[in-house]
C-alpha cells in the first residue's frame, strides 16, 4: 500500500500533461499485453486455418479438373475399347466358320459317301440311314450355359457289303477326304466268303448360331448285324483293319 501511495502522491504531482503522458503510456503497454496473449494466438491460428482453407480448395479445383477431363475422355475411351472387343469377336467368328468349314453337312457328307460308292464297283450299299444330331458343347443340361454357337454332332450310318479288299479300299478313300471325319460305332461280319457286310457309322460335326440345333436328316433303313467283329469309334482304320482280318 506505501508503495501504490507513494505512486499516487508522485503521480498527483505531475501536471495535467505529464498525467496524460503516463496514462497513454499504461494504456499502451496493457493493449500491447492483451494483444501478445490474447490476439496473437488467435491472428495466428486464423491465418493457419485460412491457409489450410486455401490448400484445400486448390485440391478440390484440381480434383475438379481431373473429373471434367476423365468425363471428356470417357466416351472416346469406352468406343476404343468397344471397337477393340468387336474385332476381336469378329476374328474369333471367323476362326470358327473356318473350322467349321472343315466339317461337312450332314447332307453332303451322305451325298459324298454315296459318290464314293459309284467309284467302287465290289461295293454296294445294302444299308443308309442319317444319325439323329447330338449335342456337343454346351453340355447337355448344364445350367447357365453362355450364350454363342452349340456344337453338334451327327452322321450317317453305312451299311455296306463286299469282299475284305473292296471295303477297306472305300473306308481308305473316305479317310483320306477333303473333310475331317470320324468313325463311329461298326460291325464287320462275313456272309458268304469272299462277301462280308460291314455296318459303319461315319460322324461329322456342326456349328449351330441359331441356338436351335441342326435339323436332322431323313431316316432310311438297313441292316443291323448281329455277329462278326464289332466296335466304336476307332481313330484310324488300322484298329477296324486288324479286327475285320480276324472275323470268321
């Protein structure tokens, strides 16, 4: 309290001028210390939101920007590779008709094998009769099967009768045709030697696009021999050959 009186006495003292001096002085140096612990933090930390405010909305600019420019691209992009799908579908299409241009219909493969049949005297055919066609690819009842061309297969049963040599030489000259083929199921028999009776089925195959599978080919008829040598589906006439030689 001396203290503080004696300041106050000593204050009183001074002209009316020198009080206001004083006064400007304290009120200064108090506004400066409200502003060091008060103001400044808070100016500080508005200019580091202001800065941040400012980052971000660069980014979201920037980020703007790279979504106009992927909304310009994206119709030309999506063409390319529309087109890029398209010629690779186109290509694969071909690559299929080709294939299936190796197999012949089921009515020139029977057209075809009676031809052959005229070019071979010691041959007659006592038998004919077309196979019902038989579903390939997809597999028959599979679920959710993709949509595309179905493979079938088919042919024509054969139902031939000569001696060994003039048959082996009609079942080599069908082998060695422009198409590729496959021997079924046969049965090789000897009627009155040097004649036998040889019953073949002869298969191709078949690209269907319309999903509703080839139609199948008139029935005829012939004989089904129950004696003699018989099997299915040799790859070559080496294994039927070698069978037939060994028939009573």
């Amino acid at each position: 309290m001396n203290a503080l009186q004696r300041w106050l006495t000593r204050f009183d003292a001074l002209s009316l001028r020198e009080r206001l001096l004083v006064l400007a002085a304290t009120l200064a140096v108090v506004l400066m210390g409200v502003y060091q612990i008060v103001l400044a933090p808070l100016q500080a930390g508005l200019h580091a939101k202001t800065q941040q405010w400012q980052m971000e909305q660069s980014k979201a600019s920037a980020l703007e920007g790279e979504i106009q420019a992927l909304l310009a691209s994206a119709p030309q992009q999506a063409r390319s590779r529309l087109d890029t799908q398209r010629q690779a579908v186109a290509v694969l299409d071909q690559q299929l008709h080709a294939a299936g241009q190796r197999y012949p219909r089921q009515d020139e493969l029977a057209r075809w094998l009676r031809a052959l049949l005229a070019e071979r005297p010691g041959v007659r055919c006592v038998g004919f009769h077309t196979l019902p066609p038989q579903l390939v690819y997809p597999p028959q009842g599979e679920k959710n099967a993709p949509p595309g061309p179905r493979l079938y297969q088919s042919g024509v049963s054969l139902t031939l009768r000569g001696d060994f040599s003039s048959l082996l030489a009609y079942l080599q000259n069908v082998q060695q045709g422009p198409w590729r083929l496959q021997w079924g199921a046969w049965n090789y028999h000897v009627v009155n030697y040097p004649q036998a009776e040889l019953q073949v089925d002869v298969t191709t195959y078949a690209l269907d696009w319309s999903g509703q599978g080839p139609t199948p080919g008139e029935a005829g008829t012939g004989s089904s021999p129950d004696t003699g040598a018989t099997g299915h589906g040799p790859s070559t006439l080496g294994a039927a050959t070698a069978a037939a030689r060994s028939a009573p």
